[in-house]
C-alpha cells in the first residue's frame, strides 16, 4: 500500500468519524495502542495499525457471515482471531458509514 492510500483510508475513516461525535456518547480512545471509537467507553470501531483497513466490533454470527461473503477479513492482530471483530479492506466511504453506525448500535446495545 502507497502512503496516499494510506493517507486516504485514514482521512476516510476520521471524516467519517466526525459524524460520529454528533452522539455526545461517542468519543476517541485508544485500544491495543492505537486511537479507535468508542460508545459509551466501550471500542466499536478503528483502523488496523498494519493493513488500515477499518476494524468494526458485531456480532459474532455477523462477523462469519462478512467474512464467509468476503466482504470481511478475520481480525487476528498477534495470530488471535477476535471472534466479533471483522476488517474490512475496501475503503468505500457509504459502506465504511454504514458499518461504523452498525457497530455502535450493537455496542451501545
């Protein structure tokens, strides 16, 4: 991945984080080191720090479900699978938007 991709996934994904903060219950953390958002002090979304690809936290039936259409990549960060995390390697920004608010709704629930 060139530096303009990657600059671009990640001003995709703090544009799109902006909207978020309209919910005063979202807000910038940190998780495994690096910045993610949470609702309510709990993670729902981020961007991988080695593939910046957006990491989503859903259900877990969710996660096979994106992961078996290809849609979603496992998130193992160390060789461990999170089993309600999926990656999500196209950089779209109305399937970004959409994921981000399906997170925080199942994280907020």
């Amino acid at each position: 991945m060139t530096i303009d991709e990657t600059t671009a996934r990640e001003e995709l994904f703090w544009d799109l984080a902006n909207e978020m903060y309209t919910d005063p219950a979202v807000a910038e953390g940190t998780m495994m080191g690096f910045p993610c958002l949470r609702v309510n002090g709990q993670f729902f979304a981020s961007l991988d720090k080695n593939t910046k690809n957006m990491i989503v936290k859903l259900p877990a039936a969710r996660v096979e479900e994106l992961v078996a259409s290809g849609h979603g990549l496992p998130f193992a960060p160390s060789g461990r699978v999170f089993r309600e995390w999926t990656a999500l390697p196209v950089p779209d920004e109305e399937t970004w938007r959409a994921f981000l608010h399906e997170a925080k709704e199942f994280v907020d629930a």
